[in-house]
C-alpha cells in the first residue's frame, strides 16, 4: 500500500490540498479505467477509505466533459490489449489542449497519452 500512500500525496498536490486528514473529506477524485478489472477494483476500495468522493469510469467509454466536476483524475491505462490501436485513434481525455484538470497517469498513461496527444519526444 505504500505506492498507493505516494500516490494520494500526488493527487492531494495536484489538486491544491494538503495532506491533512480533514481535507480527505472534500476531494473527489475519478478513477477513468477498466471498471472490471481487479485493479479498477482495489483502487476504488483504497479511495473510498480515504476520499469523500470517488468516482470510476470507463476509460472506453469517457467523455471529458465527466471530469468537471471533479478535483483529480486518475488515468489508469495499460500498455497491454488494444491500448496500442486505442492510442494512435484518440486519448481518452480528449484534445491535448482542451484538458486542464489536474491528473495522475498509471500504468503506461504517460507513454499512451504521449503518443495519441503526439508529444515530442513521447515514446521511445
């Protein structure tokens, strides 16, 4: 559990609070994934421990627009299946220059996101 400990300190950073337990209250945070993967799974159940709310959503599915009403979202996308032809046809967050709220990429977010959003130096 201590990555997952790192993590909410990033999260809590990013979304301008700070780590004290009477903050954990107000932030809500959307987890964009798998909903069906145990992973999906424990990370919610992790959250839902610590945050006031804690909402999942499927990465496939994702409108960018879901995300206002939250204060982080968490991008879990895999390298693995079809994340390669999912990352040459679009990012799950939509236009590189359209998405301002704060976000933590897991699993290979950065790399995918690198190449859908064509960012120099991105991958490789």
């Amino acid at each position: 559990m201590k990555p997952l400990a790192v993590l909410l300190g990033i999260v809590f950073a990013l979304a301008g609070y700070s780590t004290h337990a009477a903050d954990l209250g107000k932030l809500k945070v959307l987890y964009v994934g798998d909903p069906e993967t145990a992973r999906a799974k424990q990370f919610e159940e992790f959250l839902r421990q610590k945050l006031g709310r804690v909402q999942v959503a499927s990465r496939s599915t994702f409108k960018p627009a879901e995300a206002n009403e939250f204060d982080v979202v968490l991008l879990d996308w895999p390298q693995s299946g079809g994340a390669y032809e999912g990352r040459q046809v679009r990012a799950p967050l939509g236009e590189r220059a359209d998405w301002t709220r704060p976000t933590v990429l897991l699993g290979s977010a950065g790399l995918n996101l690198a190449v859908a959003w064509q960012v120099r130096g991105g991958s490789g």
